[in-house]
C-alpha cells in the first residue's frame, strides 16, 4: 500500500517510521526543506508522561484572570480575540470542569507513558542528547506544593512514581539550582520523565528512513489540497502534480486546518504560539542535570549536553510567527533566576524561538480515521507532540492494519467533538 504521510515533525516521521516498518510504500511530503523545521524544532525538550495534562483545568477562568495581572504571564493574549479564537475558547471553557478533566488527564497521561515505551523500542543508537533524570517541579509558596498534592495523588493512582522532595534532596539532585535565593520552598519529583532533542530525533530518524527502498521524501512541497472521489482520497495536490495513494494521514498540526476544511473536515484546532531559547553551555556544569520545571511561571529548564534548553509562555495570537523580545522576558528572568551560574553572555547570545503549538479545547490529540475510509488524521498534540509522538505513530499503524490498538483510542477520536 502507497501511503502518504504529510508533515515531517516528529509526529510525522514517527508515523512515517511505523508505516515503513509494517512494509507500506510511504512517501513523507514537507513544505519545509528539512525534517523537524517547525514545531518540532526547539520545543523544551522535555518527554514528560506524568505532566501530561489539559489547560482546560477546574477553575480556568480564575487562572486566567490571575495571570493576567502577573508580570511574567504564563498565558497571554498576542492579538484582538477573532472568531476563531473566540469559539475555540468558549469550547476549552466547556471542558474546564472535573469530570472531563480527570478523562482527559487519564488518557493523555496513558498516551504519554505508552508513547515512552514506543521510543524505547526505535531509538537504536540515535543520538539526541536524551537523559532519564526525570523532571522536577518546583514551588515557590507553600501553597503550590500543598495543592499539587492533588497531581501526586492522580499520578500515583495511574501507577506513575512520583515523590516529593525537601530541599537537601532537591540540591542533590539538582546541584546547580539556585534553591533559598528563588525562593523555592519544595519540589516534587516525577522520575520516569525523559528529555531529549526533538529535532535532532526527528532528523536521526529521518535519515534512517531515507536510506529505506520504501519511503521518499518530497521536501520544499507545500500541500495544496486532497483529491478525492466519493468517500476515498486518490491523491495529494502539490505545486508538483497530484501524488496518487492508497492512504493518507495527516500530521501537519495546525495546518491540517487549511487542508481538511475543504473536505468538511473543520478540526477544534487552534495555535498556540509557544517560546524558547537555547544557550550555549555545559548544562551540568552551570544549568540542570535533567528538567526543572517552574510551577509559577510555567517554563521549563532542560538539560541538553552542551546546550540549555528554556522553554514556555502560551500566546494566543492566530498564526502569527513574529518573535517580540518582551515575550522572552519571563523566559529570561526564570533561567537567570534559576541558574545564575550559567554566563550572562551565554543567555543574552541565546537562540531565539518561537512554534505553533496546535492545541485541542479538551487536550488529548486527534488520531484516528476521518471521515474518508482511507484518510487518517495525527494532530492536534498541543505542547506535547514530542512526548506522544512515537505512541501516536504506534495507533494510527494500528489502525493502518486493521488492528485492535494497543491502549483505547477512543479518547482521541476525531468524532468525539459531534
């Protein structure tokens, strides 16, 4: 069978990976001139199961109102709210009560722990800088720590290690970590997490692929569109030609919305617009060892070998991909805060970044078959397509063959939203 795979992020290349092991022709179709050069390309590093979770949490709009006044906010709107915006909004809304959260936590929390044990099984001798430190989330006001006992509790009950730690601990673990000056007062320890470099994992496995008589890349190819008859593709539309198929699925994250709208396929999908910066250092001389998290401000730390990885800030802004210096500050402000060890010329020098993260209003992805018998959808992973990747690319090669998938896919069906 000759299936296309549109979209070459992590989710797309897992996905292609599954396909070309089970023995299908696939050919991967990229707008971009290389794998990983999207969203995939300098998120924060972290492959976190346990802090899988929807950010349409009980109480929402308090939160949101709270950050709103904060001066490093964790969620911002970039732009005046538009219909899009404003209906997506309204949806996640809905969703911010108990019982769809915890729903919703459970399956993106199972999606997240199979999705480690799919990666364990196809990394080979990739080299990605990746590490099994765990994350560690960090409190600033005893508060926080009391509450989040409510996640400990949640995590334990799914069968996932958690602990807390006092601050002793905390310094063994993380030596570099600045505790008594940021004012952290507790932290918790969520051992079974990994970090990585997605894109250099993206791009490893891609190179693999491509030495494969079986997978093609057509890089530098925006998708046009899907031709179909009936209730069957036949083909994708590129500046190119028509690609003929046999099967399609679509891992293009927010732009399967400009693909499948003309299919009556209109997915609850709205950007995210996430930040990073990268800093050139020996993180286990000046930064962390693994990942830190910072509660507050919601930005994570990561260790990537030589390389600091800092990532955060939510911005609703549409599809716009400008990178503001003020939307660093926060980002900025944590790292130096954190780690003052790590030379200011180093984090003024950082790499500067910022992707579109497509998130769903309730928070687990969109996989499964669309309305056309023979076209898939892999999408809508929000800030963790890197942590759900490979267990997502495992579904839809089960749903490919026919088979019965390997952890209930009914949380991240398609026509859950009818």
């Amino acid at each position: 069978m000759h299936i296309v795979v549109l979209g070459a992020g992590v989710v797309g290349i897992t996905t292609a990976h599954v396909l070309a092991e089970a023995g299908h022709d696939v050919t991967v179709i990229e707008r971009e001139a290389g794998p990983a050069l999207g969203t995939s390309y300098a998120n924060a590093g972290q492959l976190s199961a346990a802090l899988s979770a929807p950010w349409a949490v009980p109480g929402l709009l308090h939160k949101a109102l709270g950050w709103m006044v904060e001066r490093y906010p964790p969620l911002v709107v970039g732009k005046r709210p538009d219909a899009a915006m404003a209906g997506w909004l309204w949806r996640m809304f809905r969703f911010a009560n108990t019982r769809d959260y915890v729903a919703s936590k459970q399956a993106m929390v199972r999606l997240g722990e199979f999705s480690l044990e799919c990666l364990h099984d196809l990394r080979g001798n990739l080299d990605y800088d990746g590490r099994n430190g765990g994350t560690i989330v960090l409190f600033r006001t005893s508060e926080q720590r009391d509450a989040y006992g409510k996640d400990l509790k949640a995590l334990a009950e799914l069968g996932i290690a958690a602990r807390t730690l006092d601050l002793d601990a905390l310094a063994a673990l993380e030596p570099n970590l600045a505790i008594r000056d940021a004012g952290i007062v507790g932290a918790a320890h969520l051992p079974g997490d990994e970090t990585g470099d997605c894109r250099r994992f993206t791009a490893g496995l891609a190179g693999q692929l491509s030495d494969r008589p079986n997978v093609r890349f057509r890089f530098a190819t925006p998708v046009r569109g899907l031709a179909f008859t009936g209730d069957h593709v036949t083909g994708v539309e590129t500046d190119d030609g028509t690609v003929a198929v046999d099967a399609v699925v679509s891992c293009l994250g927010v732009g399967s919305l400009d693909v499948l709208a003309p299919l009556g396929i209109r997915l609850p999908i709205y950007p995210l617009k996430g930040y990073s910066l990268t800093i050139s250092a020996d993180s286990d001389a000046v930064g962390p060892r693994s990942t830190v998290s910072d509660e507050t401000h919601k930005v994570g730390v990561t260790a990537l070998g030589q390389r600091i990885r800092v990532g955060g800030t939510a911005e609703l802004a549409g599809f716009d991909l400008s990178r503001p210096e003020r939307r660093y500050a926060g980002l900025f402000h944590v790292v130096r805060q954190l780690f003052p060890a790590i030379p200011p010329s180093a984090v003024e020098a950082a790499e500067r970044w910022s992707g579109l993260r497509p998130m769903t209003p309730d928070g687990p992805p969109i996989i499964g078959r669309a309305r056309f018998d023979n076209l898939y959808l892999n999408t809508g992973h929000g800030t963790l397509g890197w942590t759900m990747a490979c267990g997502s690319a495992r579904l839809i090669g089960d749903l490919v063959a026919g088979r019965r998938p390997a952890i209930a896919i009914e949380p991240f069906s398609p026509g859950r939203y009818a």
